[in-house]
C-alpha cells in the first residue's frame, strides 16, 4: 500500500477548510489515516513533505492568481510558492518516481503560471453547475477516461485560462472556459471545476463565501436549488481514480 495522501489547506476559513477535506476524503472513500491534512496558510511546506506523502489534494481557495503581486499578502505569496514546489515536485521533470499531485480551481491557476501559461479574468464561470466535456485525450486518460464523455460539475471562479500551458495535455473543456482540466507528464492533474463536494457541501461552501463577489448574495436560494438538483457524480470518479492510481487505495 502507498503512502498517505496529503490535502493542502489554501483557504483562510478554517471551517471551509475542514468541510473540504471531508468532502476530498468522502469523495475517494478514505479513510482519516489514509489522508493527512496540512494548513498552508498558516503554515508553510515542511522540507521532509514529499518523503512522506504518495500523491498531493490541491482545493480552492478565495485568492485569485491573477491579483496584482502588489495587492496579494505575504502569507499568499508564501503559499503560492509552496504549491509551485508541490507542482515542480509531480511535473516530469522531477522524475517518474515523484509524487503526484491534483490541483483544483485555484490551484489550476498556481499550475498555469508556473509553466509559463496565461491566467486571466477572462473566463470566469458562475456558481453552480455547468457541463464539462471531455477532448480526445481526456477520453483516453487513465484517470478521465472512465468518465462520462459530458458530465456536470460544480464551479466558482473569477478567473481562468483560454488554453493550457506549453506542454500539457488538455482532457477537458466547456464554453465559458476552455480549460476545464490538464495533465502534465503522468503524474500532476489540475482542474478549474471542483471535483470534491457534493451538491449539499457546495450549497454550505457557497454560504462562506455569500459575500464575496462570486455571486449576488440574494440570489443565493436559487442557485443553491439549482446546485441541489444537479448531479454531480462524475467528479468524484475521478477522485477515487487518483486515489487508486496514487494514494492509499493503489495495490
């Protein structure tokens, strides 16, 4: 059996922290000891991390990558460039034994940039539900390709990109934002769609964050109806496919 996974905190909110791991270890059918947790915004990288761990679990996060440096916070700074280390880490470059790593929303941004791509609020999508339609080689994926071909996820972003970086493959897109997910080598995913909660923990996540421009706070109810209704199940697939390809539930 591999090592344990490890979900990396990049949200401020301590309680949408600890509902998103919940929602990661729910959605890969883990255990508590199969996935350790680490506050990166409150602490940073540990140097021995990657001696650790099989494979890392990347969730949102209010900051955006796309933020003038001038505006962003000593403490995002710091944990921007930790995630770059945990991307650097799982690229191909680093060797086929390094760990491996998916990174979501926010995260995807963290990826783009590192490899020399563009981040922009120039695809930003609405809180909800939309429809995510796999590319040729997201059909093929060893982790994607046992997904439905289009199938509904959650999102809730402000930014985004209009292609993927040099090098990756792109395995998934819709209209609003052309890059839904990518993988570089074998070993490092990132998603702009959340692939962890289910429409309930989404309508809570939504709650913490009512406030914060990602949607008109009266319009809350009926886009948590909306949310509610939708299904949501191939997400987590893919996360229970990472986790048997690289964590815990690997043979």
């Amino acid at each position: 059996m591999s090592a344990p996974l490890l979900y990396v905190c990049v949200r401020p909110q301590k309680g949408a922290a600890a509902a998103e791991y919940e929602s990661f270890r729910h959605a890969m059918k883990l255990a508590e000891d199969q996935v350790a947790q680490l506050d990166l915004v409150r602490e940073p990288l540990p140097d021995d991390v990657f001696d650790r761990y099989s494979g890392f679990l990347i969730g949102g996060s209010p900051f955006n990558v796309s933020d003038p440096e001038s505006t962003k916070t000593e403490v995002q700074r710091r944990l921007e460039s930790d995630l770059e280390r945990i991307a650097a880490a799982a690229a191909p470059s680093s060797g086929s034994t390094g760990p491996a790593a998916i990174f979501t929303c926010y995260g995807i941004g963290i990826v783009t940039r590192m490899l020399g791509g563009e981040v922009s609020r120039a695809y930003p999508e609405n809180t909800g539900p939309v429809t995510v339609e796999l590319s040729p080689d997201g059909q093929s994926d060893p982790l994607f390709g046992g997904l439905a071909t289009r199938f509904s996820a959650l999102t809730a972003h402000k930014e985004g990109a209009g292609e993927p970086p040099p090098d990756a493959t792109l395995l998934a897109r819709n209209d609003a934002c052309p890059v839904q997910a990518y993988r570089i080598g074998d070993r490092l995913y990132a998603t702009q769609f959340h692939p962890e909660p289910t429409g309930a923990a989404f309508t809570e996540r939504m709650a913490v964050y009512r406030d914060d421009g990602y949607f008109a706070a009266n319009d809350y109810d009926a886009i948590a109806a909306r949310v509610l209704a939708a299904s949501v199940t191939e997400p987590a697939r893919l996360l229970r496919a990472f986790a048997r390809a690289f964590g815990p539930a690997a043979d």
